[in-house]
C-alpha cells in the first residue's frame, strides 16, 4: 500500500517537497457533464439565456479556477501553469454537455486538480447561469481522463 505523501511521520498534514524533482512537461485532461431539460439545453445552444454567453462565460471560470487551484486545495501547490483550454461537448440527444478541460506545465509536480478545478468551476457556472431556468440540471461524471509526465507516467481512463 502506498505511504500517504501529504501526511509526515508523525501523521501530521505537510505539503508535499517537490524541490529534487526534475521539470518535466505534464498534461492533464478532465471532464464532467452538465444535464439539463431541452429547453435549457436549446437556450444556451441558441445563445438566447438571458445572463449571456454561458459557454464562454464557463470557458473563462474554468480557466480562471485551473490558475487559483491552490487557494482552494488545500495541499495544492502554486504552480506557474504555461497553458489551459476548456472545451465544451453539446450531446443532443442526451440534453447535456460534456466539459474538457486540458491544463499543460513544464514544472515538478502534476495538474490534475488545475484540470479537475477547471471543469467543475465551469459546470457551476453553466449551473450559476441557467438556474432560473432549470433547477433541476444535474453536474455528474467528473473524472480525470488522462495524464502524463512525471515520476508516474501515463494514465488514461479505461486503460490498465
């Protein structure tokens, strides 16, 4: 079993020491899915919701949210983050729309919570823009899809 890296010898909370790490480029990719009744889903397709924009508006707190990650995880390093893309998936059929979020670093740790923090502070803010509409929308499926670089390597959902 693998030693908890956040916890010293004494149990106590520490942040982990990345200082002999070596910089390596490190990706990340994340999503989520917001659901919604049709004609939430057709006012933010049609661009008709009366807050504005709500997909650019999600794209721009979910870049914001990957670069203020650490003030809201606990443990999470300060990280000079070089590159974060949200990118939106509309699903007609299901009324819903898939979040991805892509963060990229040349640094010592990883950005899998910036890549995670970026798809969940979007799918609250189409949540945040639409609720008068549509209380009822669900946020689900929030998972890390891919990572690579580091002392861990690769790893992509679904792959063993």
């Amino acid at each position: 079993m693998p030693e908890f890296t956040h916890l010293d010898k004494n149990g106590r909370v520490r942040m982990v020491d990345v200082s002999d790490k070596a910089p390596s480029l490190r990706v990340a990719v994340a999503q989520g899915i917001v659901s919604m009744n049709p004609e939430t889903f057709e006012n933010i397709r049609n661009q008709t919701v009366k807050k504005g924009n709500v997909l650019e508006t999600a794209r721009i707190a979910g870049i914001m949210a990957a670069k203020k990650t650490s003030e809201l995880i606990p443990m999470c390093h300060p990280l000079n983050i070089t590159h974060v893309q949200v990118d939106f998936f509309p699903d007609d059929a299901a009324n819903a729309i898939r979040i991805e979020s892509s963060v990229r670093i040349i640094g010592q740790t990883g950005v899998e919570m910036e890549a995670l923090t970026a798809v969940s502070a979007a799918a609250l803010t189409i949540y945040d823009m639409c609720k008068s509409y549509d209380r009822g929308m669900t946020i689900s499926d929030i998972c890390l899809v891919e990572k690579s670089g580091g002392k861990s390597g690769r790893f992509r959902r679904g792959e063993k």
